[in-house]
C-alpha cells in the first residue's frame, strides 16, 4: 500500500472530509488529492500528517530518526550505492541525496524507494501526551511485576490467542494460562507490534505510555479483548474514547491497581482497562487490592 493510500485510509477513518483536511494543513484542497494520489511533495505530505495528527514510521522505528537516515541505512544495509538505487527506481543520484541528506522529494519516488528497500511505511497517530513528562519515551521501558502481571491475568482469566505485544521482561507472557496459544511481539527483538496482522482472541500488555494511542488503535483492528494496564488518565481524553468508539469497542472494566515502587510515582491512578468488542454494557469499576512487588 502507498503511503498516499495510507493517508487516505487514515483521513477516512477519522471521518475528515478533503475540504476540512485541506484546511487544517493550510494547502489547496486540490494537494489533498495529489497527496493521497501519491504525487505531491514531501512537505505537502508532511503537513497533511501533521493535520491529521500522524506520523509516518515503519519496522524498527527509532524515536528521532530521520526518514532520510532510515533510508540511508538501510540502503547501506543492503550494500547499494546512491547511484545504484538510483538507478534501480528510475531517478536521478541527485534525488536520493536529497531524500537521504534534507527528506526532500516527491512521494512517488519515496514510494519506490521504499519498495526497493522493502520498507513497509504505515502511518500511525501521534500521541498528545496527557500526562507528565515522566512518560516521555525515554521512561517507556517500564517493566511489570511478576505478581501484579499474575494477579492481572489471573482476574480477566483470558482464553484462546492471546498476544502480548510489548513482551519486555516477559511478565505477562509467563502469566498466560497453560494450554493458551500465547504469541509475543517485541521491537527490541525484532518483532514489531505494527507488523502483526493476525486476528486474536486477548491482548494484555503494560504498553510504551507515550505510544498508547497508537498502540490500542492497532490493537482493536486485531483483538476481541484487550487489557491495557496504563495511568487512568492515558484514557480519559475525548479522542481516545472515541477510538473505542469508532472501532466497535466498550469498556467492560477499570481494575485498580497500586502502583509498583519502582515505577514513577507521579500521582496517577494505574488501571487494568478492559476494552471489548461489540460490549454496550455498563463498566464495572473494581479494585484488584494490595499485592507484592
């Protein structure tokens, strides 16, 4: 799939028309169809990511890493020369250089660049941090107890295909039920949540904080269940709840926990969140009570 196709995807999903996409990128309302068409510039698509409060990332994404060096490495990865890509997508030396040094092109020729160095793009939504600085990604890699991960799993009892999608210390992988079809994913391993297509039955996880959004958009295209331990009030803003809304999904239960000592102690209530689909229901609001860490 084009990156223009994906930002088409996406506009739709949010329910935005061309003309209010147009407007919020501050372009022409014709640049929202060479965008998604997949001929217009760089920049034009930038600020059309920017009004749709995306960004565009791929497998083994690192927080900070220029689209240009992504291409550089991995075209260097594969032992070609700027000449020699060049060549291979039907452009000028000259344009790779400037899609490496500055990200400046057209999407056309990123899109082929791209499937020369069979780089699957996505574009997924940026999260509006709602919370402290505490859960700036760089304090993302916050690993759950083993006993608070047990008692988790042991309350929402899940069956079937369950995927853990952020695995870390494995926690919650170990706490799976015997005889579950456990499946893992896990980015410093090689194995890219945004990559998994597989429908499930479960996904229980403690997600990168800063990554939320974009971490349960994905996951309600795939799962039945989904339990996100998480601050309270990574789910509290409106666009959130509209996620689950728009997706088909209804809160079943808010499970309260206490927050491990080694975790950031920034005053917020850490829940177990429970998201179902198809649910209507009231949601259940328990506490899970004291447990060691």
């Amino acid at each position: 799939m084009t990156i223009g196709e994906l930002l088409r995807n996406e506009r739709i999903r949010q329910g935005r028309l061309a003309v209010e996409t147009a407007r919020l990128a501050a372009i022409n309302p014709d640049s929202i169809a060479s965008v998604e068409g997949g001929t217009a510039t760089l920049a034009t698509m930038d600020k059309v990511l920017t009004a749709l409060r995306c960004r565009l990332t791929w497998p083994q994404f690192q927080l900070g890493q220029s689209l240009g060096t992504m291409i550089r490495e991995r075209r260097l990865h594969r032992q070609l020369t700027q000449q020699s890509l060049a060549a291979r997508v039907g452009c000028s030396s000259r344009t790779i250089i400037a899609l490496e040094n500055q990200s400046r092109g057209r999407m056309l020729t990123l899109d082929a660049v791209l499937e020369e160095l069979r780089v699957r793009p996505k574009v997924v939504p940026k999260n509006r941090r709602a919370v402290p600085t505490r859960s700036s990604p760089g304090l993302d890699v916050v690993y759950t107890p083993q006993e608070m991960a047990r008692r988790v799993v042991e309350h929402f009892a899940p069956k079937g295909t369950i995927l853990e999608p952020c695995k870390g210390g494995g926690s919650f992988l170990d706490a799976f039920p015997e005889g579950s079809d456990a499946k893992w994913c896990e980015i410093s391993e090689g194995r890219d949540f945004f990559d998994w297509a597989k429908p499930v039955d479960w996904i229980i996880s403690n997600p990168p904080w800063s990554e939320f959004r974009a971490f349960n958009i994905h996951a309600m295209g795939l799962a039945i269940n989904i339990v996100w331990v998480i601050p309270l009030v990574h789910f509290s803003g409106k666009a959130r709840v509209r996620d689950v809304r728009d997706a088909g999904f209804g809160l079943r239960e808010l499970l309260m926990l206490e927050t491990p000592m080694e975790w950031p102690q920034g005053g917020f209530q850490i829940v177990a969140v429970h998201l179902k689909r198809g649910y209507d229901g009231r949601a259940r609001v328990g506490w899970l009570g004291p447990y060691e860490t």
